[in-house]
C-alpha cells in the first residue's frame, strides 16, 4: 500500500521549506512530542517582538531539517555517515528538546537541579516503541542525546543543527533578518574520524564568521535584551512564590497553557499580582538578575515591591 505523504511546512532562514515526516509520523505523533507544539521557543519575546511566538515543535522539526541537510551533504562529500546514523540522527534531533518544562529555560533557571537533557534520556524509554517503528536504534539516539557518541556533534556542537536552526529561526520571526552565508556554511561542514566542523578555506571562514555573529546578534537583541528579561524574572518570581523546589518533577510534564491556568488561579496575592502585572505588560523596573531573585523579599523598588 502507498503511504500518503506527511509533511509540514516550515521557513528555513526565512524561506519556506517543506519538511517530508511520513517516515517519522509515529514519533511526531506522540503526544510529549505533539507537547512540544504548546511550549514557546522564546518565551516572552514577543513582549519586544510581536512575531516572535514560535514553538519548541517548529524548531524540533527545523531541527531535524537541517540535521538531514548536513548528513546527506557529508554522505556525499565524505561517505564517513551511514544511511542508519542518519537516521539516528534525525531521529535525535526530533527528540532533542522533549524535556524541556514549560516556558523552557524560564522554568528550568528558576529551579536548580533540573536537567532537560537528563529527562530526554528518560522519555526515550516511553518513546522506544515509536523509534522502532521508525527503523532507529535506541540505543544509538540514547547514546546521541546524552553526548556519548560523536555523531552527537553534528545536533549538539557549536556548530551542531539545534544552534544552526535556533539562531536562524529566532532572528527570522524577531523580524531581525537571516543569517548570511547560510547555504554556504552548510556545505562546508565536515565529519571525519569522529571530529565535526568546517572546511579550511576562505569561504568557509568567511560563512563560519558570518553565523557566530547572527549568534551574538540574537543573543543581544533576543536573549539578554532587557524588555525580554524583564516579564521573565517576574515570571520566575511567581513561580517561587507558587511552587516549592520538588515540584518541578510535576511542572516539567506540563506545557505552557498549563503553567499559566495553575499560575492564575493560585491563591497567592503576591502570584496574582505578579500575574496580573504580567498579562497588562506592567513590568518592573530590572535592578537584579533573576539569579537573586531570593534576596528581593519586601525590597522596595520604585513603589512596587517583587
């Protein structure tokens, strides 16, 4: 019998491109990968952004896009990956952030001691049946996602298809351009004698320079920009007020609509504030990063407190 194509559309640094799953429908079917879909990539950039509300399921799918990109081109060039590593592979990088708690590093900051690394390699035990379905071996995509075997360079590294996407994808929907060279540089990419990374040559440099300052740009503009840190460490401060450390086993299932419900109906008064604050863009004026967000008890701070 013919399988209908599964496919999903996504932009690959602000170009269209679409993405042939129907190989990879049971995982992304799944319902903690479906999960992914309620997470936000960057939460409260839209606060700065307006577009910037892109999910953690996109960029899992962009992920695996550029994954095979590589892979294939590096087949060809090199023939040093097998046709079952990159299926491994982008086995991998559909899986790569299934651990990740609701509002993603937002949560996971605020909490010390949790690992969305660690909880992925928990997940890949729930998920096995699905990777079978999918011709990948377990232990193989285990042995990817927790950095033990090199291949995990070509997802994980500085280099690696989780950062290629993440940066092009958050500067495209932030508005803020794509990333030049782009092509250029994912046709330089190497992988021999388990060691990942770019052709010696003026071109390649040139294109490997080009993505490392898109990389700081985003960090500057996006990441650390003030009016995006801002909601956060009121965010962050909430969810000290609401949950005590070991809850974070239980938020971490959750998924951002969820987070949010338990946020609003809290009993709180200081939550609820905070929350209120929160959804009628009322933000506090940032003194402290949110790493001290303990020492701000009943500190005044410009007639509000946090």
């Amino acid at each position: 019998l013919k399988m209908n194509k599964f496919t999903k559309t996504i932009p690959i640094n602000g170009i269209g491109v679409h993405v042939d799953l129907t190989a990879y429908k049971p995982i992304v079917e799944h319902p903690k990968f479906v999960r992914l879909g309620r997470i936000q990539q960057i939460p409260f950039g839209q606060t700065l952004y307006e577009g910037c509300v892109h999910t953690r399921r996109e960029h899992s799918i962009g992920c695996f896009y550029l994954t095979e990109r590589i892979c294939k081109h590096i087949q060809k060039e090199y023939g040093t990956l097998t046709d079952e590593d990159i299926n491994d592979l982008k086995i991998s990088a559909l899986l790569h952030d299934l651990g990740h708690a609701p509002f993603s590093h937002v949560v996971e900051n605020a909490f010390s001691g949790f690992s969305h690394d660690k909880k992925i390699l928990r997940f890949i035990e729930e998920i096995g049946e699905e990777i079978e379905k999918c011709h990948g071996r377990a232990e193989i995509v285990q042995s990817i996602l927790s950095r033990q075997s090199a291949l995990h360079y070509i997802i994980s590294s500085i280099l690696g298809a989780d950062k290629l996407d993440y940066v092009q994808r958050d500067l495209y929907h932030c508005g803020l351009g794509q990333v030049p060279q782009f092509e250029k540089l994912l046709d330089s990419l190497v992988f021999k004698n388990d060691k990942y990374g770019v052709l010696p040559t003026q071109d390649a440099g040139n294109a490997l320079v080009s993505f490392l300052k898109a990389w700081w740009d985003a960090h500057r503009q996006i990441y650390l920009h003030k009016e995006v840190e801002k909601p956060r460490a009121m965010f962050q401060k909430a969810l000290l007020y609401e949950f005590d450390p070991e809850d974070i086993e239980e938020i971490s299932e959750w998924d951002d609509f969820e987070l949010i419900a338990r946020l609003r109906s809290s009993e709180d008064k200081r939550v609820k504030k905070l929350m209120n604050y929160l959804e009628n863009n009322k933000y506090y004026c940032l003194l402290y990063t949110s790493d001290a967000a303990d020492e701000l008890d009943g500190v005044d701070l410009g007639g509000r407190r946090i």
